[in-house]
C-alpha cells in the first residue's frame, strides 16, 4: 500500500512547492490534531462553508451532524464535491524585513464526496472515536445514546483518497543584504492549551472530577 | 448607520438559531481575533479552499499574497463570489450525554467579492495593520517593503456586507433526568497561548528582544 496519496491537478501545491507533502502518516497526523476543519461546497454555483468537529478513522474523515441540517443532507443525497481543510498554527515568523514575515504552520486539503454510515456499528464507532478525540477518556464514562438520540444523528464518511499537506517550520529567510540590520528575529511559537476544567455549576454533590481530567 | 447586518438567506443561521449574531461588533472582534481564516471559492464547478492571514479595516477584510498566486489572480480578475469563514475554539463542552457534548465556538462567515487595492496608501496601511495584528509593535521594527517587493505584492479587499456569527457559549445542557447520572459535567477551556519569542540562530550579535516582545 502506498504511503503517499497520489497528486492531482486539484492537489499539487504550486505556490512554494517544497512546503507541499502528499505522505500519508503527515496528513493523518494533522488531522487528527485539529479539532475542527472547515467543509465547502457549491450550491446554486456559489461557495459555502461549514466549520465542524471531525474525527478520522483508517483513510475516512467523520463528520456528524443532526438529520435536520440542510447541508448535510444536500452533501448526503446529492453525493456534491466538498473541499475540507483543517490548518494547524504554529508560529509566528518575524523577519528583519515586512516582506518575510511568515507563519509556521501545517494544513490539509481533501478532495472528496460524502458517504451516508447506515452501518450502526460503524456509525457508534465514529461518535466514540470523535468524542474521545475532544477529549480523551470520555466516552465510556458518559450515557450513550438512546434510540431517540440515534434517529437524530447523521454521519456522513469522506474517503481520503485526493488529498495534499502544506507546512512551514523553522525560523525566519532573509534576504543576505538584511542579516546585518539591527532588527530582531525569530520566532513566537503558538500553543493551543486546554486550561483547568470548569465544573457545571448544578454538578451533582460528591461527583469528583474523573482521572482522564486532571 | 446600523450595527447589524441584514440577514440574508446566505447568512440567515437557521440551525439553532439562538446562537447567531448579525452584530457588526460581535463580527469584528472575532474577526480581529482570528490569526486566520479560510477563503472558498468555486473553480469548473468545484469548491475549492485556501487557510491564509487576513485584517479587517473598517467594513473590509483585507488578504495578502503574490502577484503571482493562481488563486488571488483568479478572485481579482474574475470577481468570483466567494465564502470566508474564522472560526476560534472556546472550549469543550462535557455533557453527561454523549448526545449533548459541544463545543464553545465563536465563527464567521462572509460572502463577498474581491476588490484589488491598487491605492498605495491602502496597500501600505493594510499590510502594516496585518502585521501589527500577527505582532503588536512590529511594523515599526523592520525594513519595510521595497520597490521590488511592493509589486510582487497583490492585496484584496473584500467588502464586509454580508455576513453573520455563531457563538456558543456556557455549559452543558443536558437533558433533565441526566442531572441526576454520577457524572462529572463542565467545560475544558482551550486558550490559544503565545510562548517566549526563540531568536533566529544567526541572530546578529547584539540585537536585544524589543519590548513589545517581552
């Protein structure tokens, strides 16, 4: 099995090419950091987007939404071209001069059309895998859900067959003449933190904050 | 002049209605916030995605890039309709259902046309406000733009007309009989944090971090 996803027309990076990366293990790692991706379709010839939650298993992304959202059920039933990114952002980049300021970071294209999950079992194993992303340990300590829950949800698979990274690292390129100018350079790095949980005010008395949470 | 924006049926949020927001500040703030957004657009019929910086001035939302960037020359020349989105994570919302977990989010959407900035006092302003957004302090630090550089420089403006946010906030909301489970509920604040700024390692000798990076 290849470990890079082939190149497309819609996939090959031609702005700074030597940023582009078609290797599986790097596109899989930075979708399963980010926490949420954005989808585009096209409806009535113009743009949309949607900002979700997504999880990935083997070469599929998994989104969820309830069967009453019109976008899911247009990507379910009329199979429409999506585009879905997701952009992880690790630094800022100063430069000597304005021109090469940057920012590291690492981002992922997809290419793909949605794939209705009937399969029940395939279908609890997306929500416990993008639940437990969110936030490890979780899902086994919560009420799964029931009957009336599960005819309201929809879980839509996006095969990642067509699909390209772009990432900068590192620090700042100047041109030679500036290296001598008295300018500070380097890097601010960019860190997502998940800060102490906050308790629901009406928690039930004597429920302790479980392990997976400290 | 309103502080709302007419909804339109682009913008009109309809699900879960309660958390859009037509507010022009509301909007502003969590665009000036955001250190990216992601621009869609339609090419042969397909969506098509691109994560890139971006400020806002006023009632526009300004991007940068080449002159010689595929996509920034289709948007200016073809005045393609596109969709902008931003989108900050909050916070994970801990339900006691699986069905009720969330996320504490505040998103944007835009649909607008692009307008190239041949004005030079524009173009300087708003690569100066976008890159005092990335770093406070820094515009006046550094070698600013060239004669060279100013024309491999493409900037557009996109009106700000129409658009809406979603926001949500708060804890979990479970369902009334769930309160009484022996399950822990609250919410995992996410916090995008700025680390100690890391010198470029060919630093010239005897340039000292600046104040504004301390």
């Amino acid at each position: 099995m290849s470990t890079e996803f082939s190149k497309t027309d819609r996939t090959t990076i031609t702005r700074l090419p030597k940023r582009g990366s078609y290797d599986k293990e790097t596109i899989y790692a930075i979708l399963d950091e980010a926490l949420f991706c954005t989808l585009a379709y096209v409806h009535n010839g113009e743009p949309f987007q949607i900002p979700t939650g997504h999880c990935r298993m083997g070469d599929k992304l998994y989104l969820h939404g309830s069967v009453g959202s019109f976008y899911m059920r247009e990507l379910a039933e009329k199979k429409l071209p999506v585009c879905i990114s997701v952009t992880l952002m690790d630094g800022i980049v100063l430069a000597r001069s304005a021109f090469h300021h940057s920012v590291n970071y690492r981002s992922v294209v997809i290419f793909s059309k949605a794939e209705v999950i009937s399969d029940e079992t395939e279908m609890y194993r997306a929500l416990e895998v993008f639940t437990n992303k969110m936030q490890p340990g979780r899902w086994n300590d919560i009420r799964q859900p029931n009957e009336s829950e599960w005819r309201k949800t929809m879980v839509l698979a996006f095969p990642i067959e067509e699909a390209s990274a772009k990432i900068r690292t590192g620090g700042p390129k100047d041109d030679d003449e500036d290296y001598a100018l008295d300018v500070w350079a380097g890097v601010v790095p960019l860190q997502t933190t998940r800060l102490a949980p906050v308790a629901d005010p009406v928690l039930k008395t004597g429920v302790e904050l479980p392990e997976y949470l400290k």
